[in-house]
C-alpha cells in the first residue's frame, strides 16, 4: 500500500502524539519523586525539604506544600494534553 503525503504526514504526527504522551508517563514517577522529596524534612544527606507535614508550617510553606501537590498533575496531565492535540489535531483538520 503507497500512502500519498497527507496520509505520510497523519501517521507521522499520530506517532509524534503517542511518542509525547508516553514520554509524559515515563517521566510521572521522577517528578513524583522529586515531589516527594521536597515535600519530606529536611534530612542529613543533602536533601531539602519543606515539612509539609509539620503542624507549625508559616502560611507561605503551606501554599507551596499546597502547589507541590498539585503541580505534577498539572504537568502530566498538561503533556498527554499536548500529545492528544498533536495526534488529533492533523485528522481533525482534514475531516473537520
């Protein structure tokens, strides 16, 4: 079967797609653990952590603690976005 350039140019940009979200799920579990560790106490071998689990947290280190929970969501969720719109974008262009 011989493809003519659109039909080239869709898988090409549905691979990308795939490509980019499954970059996202092999990156989930390094940006939780940087998370993790910045959310742990702070500890003797060189890693600096905010406590969020300690009751005398100020206001500011509960927002942060607030804003690293969210974060990583927001990131993976932000890269399969994007790997979905790029998947799609082509094929919703051309039929749509």
């Amino acid at each position: 079967m011989v493809l003519n350039n659109k039909g080239q140019v869709i898988f090409y940009t549905m691979m990308v797609g795939v490509v980019v979200m499954i970059f996202a799920l092999a990156i989930s579990p390094v940006v939780m653990d940087f998370v993790d560790s910045a959310r742990n106490e702070t500890n003797n071998v060189g890693g600096v952590g905010l406590n969020c689990s300690s009751p005398t947290l100020s206001d500011y280190d509960k927002g942060a603690c607030m804003i690293l929970d969210i974060t990583p969501m927001y990131f993976i969720g932000a890269l399969i976005l994007i790997g979905g719109i790029i998947a799609g974008a082509k094929i919703l262009i051309e039929h749509g």
